[in-house]
C-alpha cells in the first residue's frame, strides 16, 4: 500500500507536451502600447516566496527569471519601464549555504526514486549560494521566502547571525542594506514609482500545510509570541500591512494590490485520495473485530459519563469495509481520552485510542502524508501499517475545524486588502478567484489547459504549493490586467504556453 500517490508515463507525455509553444507572441513594438494613468519606468515588487519566483521548494535561478513580477517587468518595458534587477542565486541547485554549511534543501526535480516509481526528488549537487556572501543591490524584487506579514516591518528580519537560531530569515540575510534593516524599509529606500504587494499567504499556510499543528493566535496581538506554524491574528495583519501601504505610497507611487488565494486548493491539499486504504473483505473484517469493543463499549462509556458528546461518539467510530477505505487518524481537536482509558486498556492502546477517528470526506490530506501513508511504521511489526494498525498522525490531516480557522483568517486579511486598495486608489487584484478557476474549471490556453492537477495540470510545481513558470506567467496576466483596468494603460499579457512547467532530473543545468 505504499507510495499511493504513481506518476505514469501518459501524465509525463502530457506533461512535456504542454511545455511546448504553440503559437508565438503577438507583436510587442514598443510604443504600440499606453502606460494610462501610472508610471511603470522604476518597479517594486515586494512580498513573500510567490514574489521571489520560489518553485519546486527552493529558490534557484530559473524560478527567479520566470517570477511574474520579472514577467511583468518585461511587459512594463512596452509603456517605458526600466531595469528590474533581481538578488540571483549562484545556481540551478536552490540550496542555501551559511559559512559554507547547507541551511535550505535543494530543489524538487522529477525523476525515479527508490523504488523505480517517478515523482518529486531533491535534486543531488552541493550549492554555492552563500548567506554572508551578499549581491549588489538594492533589487526590485523584494520577494522573501517564508515571511509573513509582520516580517516585513520587523527590524533585524535580514539579521545574519540570527539565521543559526531562527531569528532571522536567510533569504533577506542575504540582501539586507544591514544587521537592523526591514523589508519595507529596503524596498522603499529605492526611487520607485510604481510597486506591487503580496503578503499575507504564509500567515495561514504553515499552519494548514502541517495539518494545523500550529496555534490560531487570532485575540492575540502580540506577533513576537507566535511560533512558525501559527496562524496570525487578523487584527495585527490589518495594522501592519496598512503601514506597508502607507510606506509604499509615501512617495507617491501608483501600486497594486494582490489578495490570499484559498490555500486548500492547491496540489498540497487535494493529490493524496481520502480513501487510500485498500482491503479485502477478510482484512476489513479482522480490523472491525479489532476496533469493535472501543465501537460498541468505550464510546458509549464516555458518552455515559459526560465525557464526550454523542456527535463525537459517532465522529470517533472505526468502520471499514471491502474496497477503498479511509485511513484512521489522530485529531488533536477531539478530546483526549488517553487517561481515562489507560484504567482500562494497556498504555500503548490507550495511546492509540486517546483521540483517533477515522478520516471522512471533510477531511483533507496533504501531499507529504503520501510518503508514509499504507508504510510499514515498525518494521519488526508487519501489522504496523499506516493508516490501518497505526494511525496517520494529525501533522498530514487537515480537519474541517482546521480548515474553517484558515479560511476565516484568510477571509479577514483579504477584506484588509481590498479596503485599503479601495481607499488608497490602488489596483486590486483577486488572486483568490483566478486560482480557483485554474482548480476549478481549468484555464484555457492557446496550447492547452493549465489546471492545478499535480504535475500534469501544469500551473503548480513539484513542491505542490507554488507556481511553476507557466503558473507565474498566468498570475502576472492577471495583475496586469487589474492594472490596466484601474489606470487605463494597454500593457500587453504574455502568452503562458511559451513557459514551462516542470523540470526532469536529467534536464537540470547547475
């Protein structure tokens, strides 16, 4: 039952057949084209890995050249836009070094693992991109892997000799003016006259991608008490993105807007099937006899004593059949029972029982949960099987109380956004409807469709969470038409089929 998630060789065929071009660009003649109302001649892209151009886990040259703010930039030379200078790694690699020790993985490259079956590997090689070795600025991409919203403002964010404890984040390290500089401070010390911000997405996307192992800190106003994975609170998000607008558009600079796509309709969340556990009658059998005195006798105990309700009774029942199943799951939003049964049962099965239920189609599983998903958990046990004799733990199921908490936060911060471009007179961009089209319906395209299926649907990388190319490419076209729309220009899209989607391992230039 191991390595449910099989990438087959049709899905690669169609893969690397939508690389491929269809039809070339329209004519791009400079002065054909009208910049409206806005000034595009010194660009500022500002935000997190989506504005770095970060695909496939890692940020890497070629990722960076197909950013959509780079696209955009090439677009914005039509209407008489300038150089738009990006903090370039050393190498195809992604990897990061900090005194020549590796601090962030390579990148995700598709190739045979193991056991023969294709799928997402990190690409061998040693990288040469070093932290304490900074490029020459300032840049107009200000993207930065992993901050969230308050990162931008927090002084001491590009702290080199923080990175060792965490303190610090090793991307803006790396281009930081100094020790005590912030995001928004560099990116608006630049003479600018038009910018673009995006933040906002890793404030609930750690938090879901660990299947909600983090703290919902909303009521509490005090980021410095936040741990990586916890969701920030609405209120902080409001006060200091409304102080990155403020900075932004201090000089006067035209801008736009871009709001937080539904996290839990990307690849990460929706490749993994619910139903992965397949068994025959005989074994379905075995495994309700197993589960039945905690069916029949321990969940109607603790409904007797008040200990739980009856509708988590029923959510707590362990039922499985001929067929697909659900695996079994930890859920630490249930109430651990784990004393209580310890009176009755062996530690280790009360362990188990302590707050387990069975996935059902609310849930959602995410894309790393398919490395140990049907496994062997203990190998001198055959009876260990992942999902089956041994629950999946809580960090690869995302429950529908976890998901509610995401998609409240996100709807919070994303009524920040569309208020302040409002009332700023910024263009606004709904990221959040775009891909929900790409995962919904798909996106056509003069070579195809871009959909957000797992490496053949072409718009997301081998990470499950960011664009590729071709995806970046489909995100630029839609900022730049929110920018046309609010400031009359005529900027011209670019044509997505001309970008590519994934990389083979053996196609990878170092």
């Amino acid at each position: 039952m191991k390595n449910i998630i099989k990438i087959t060789m049709g899905v690669l065929a169609i893969g690397f057949v939508s690389c491929e071009a269809e039809f070339e660009n329209p004519v791009n003649e400079e002065g054909f084209y009208d910049s409206g109302e806005a000034d595009f001649s010194q660009y500022v892209s500002v935000g997190n890995s989506l504005t770095a151009g970060y695909a496939d886990n890692a940020l890497y040259i070629t990722g960076q050249q197909n950013s959509y703010p780079n696209i955009m930039a090439g677009q914005f030379e039509l209407v008489g836009g300038g150089e738009f200078t990006q903090p370039l790694m050393a190498d195809n690699l992604g990897g990061l070094l900090l005194n020549g020790t590796q601090v962030a993985p390579n990148r995700l490259v598709l190739g045979p693992g193991a056991d023969g079956a294709l799928g997402p590997q990190v690409l061998a090689g040693q990288p040469t991109t070093e932290i304490t070795t900074s490029p020459t600025g300032p840049f107009n991409n200000m993207g930065i892997p992993g901050a969230k919203s308050f990162h931008l403002v927090a002084p001491g964010y590009g702290s080199v000799a923080g990175v060792p404890q965490g303190l610090s984040n090793p991307y803006f390290a790396r281009i930081a003016t100094s020790e005590s500089a912030t995001v928004i401070g560099d990116a608006t010390s630049q003479n600018y006259t038009f910018f673009s911000l995006w933040i906002g997405n890793n404030d609930v996307l750690g938090y879901a991608t660990t299947g909600g192992s983090g703290v919902d800190q909303t009521g509490n106003l005090d980021p410095s008490t936040y741990a990586s994975n916890d969701i920030t609170d609405p209120q902080v998000f409001a006060s200091v993105y409304n102080d990155q607008v403020n900075a932004l558009t201090a000089n006067g600079a035209d801008g736009v807007l871009i709001n937080i796509p539904d996290v839990t309709s990307i690849p990460f969340f929706t490749t993994v099937p619910l139903r992965a556990i397949p068994l025959d009658a005989a074994t379905a059998a075995a495994l309700n006899q197993q589960f039945g005195l905690y069916n029949t006798q321990a969940l109607p105990l603790l409904v007797a004593n008040g200990i739980i309700t009856q509708e988590e009774a029923n959510a707590r029942m362990i039922n499985f059949q001929e067929g697909q199943n659900y695996p079994i799951v930890t859920d630490d939003d249930l109430t651990d029972v784990t004393a209580i049964l310890e009176g009755f049962l062996p530690p280790e099965q009360a362990a188990l029982l302590g707050q387990l239920r069975q996935a059902n189609d609310s849930d959602l599983i995410v894309l790393t949960a398919s490395s140990v998903l049907g496994s062997q958990a203990d190998p001198n046990d055959p009876t260990s099987i992942v999902g089956v004799g041994v629950p999946l733990g809580e960090q690869f199921v995302l429950s529908a109380v976890e998901q509610e908490r995401v998609a409240t936060a996100s709807a919070a911060y994303n009524a920040t956004i569309e208020g302040l471009a409002n009332a700023n007179g910024l263009a606004f961009v709904d990221a959040r409807t775009a891909l929900a089209q790409v995962a919904d319906t798909g996106v056509p395209y003069n070579g195809g469709l871009l959909t957000s299926t797992f490496v053949s649907g072409g718009a997301f990388s081998l990470d499950g969470v960011h664009p590729t190319p071709r995806g970046y490419a489909f995100t630029a076209n839609a900022i730049i038409e929110a920018i046309n729309e609010r400031y009359g220009s005529t900027i011209p899209g670019v044509d997505i089929g001309n970008y590519p989607t994934f990389t083979a391992s053996n196609d990878v230039a170092q």
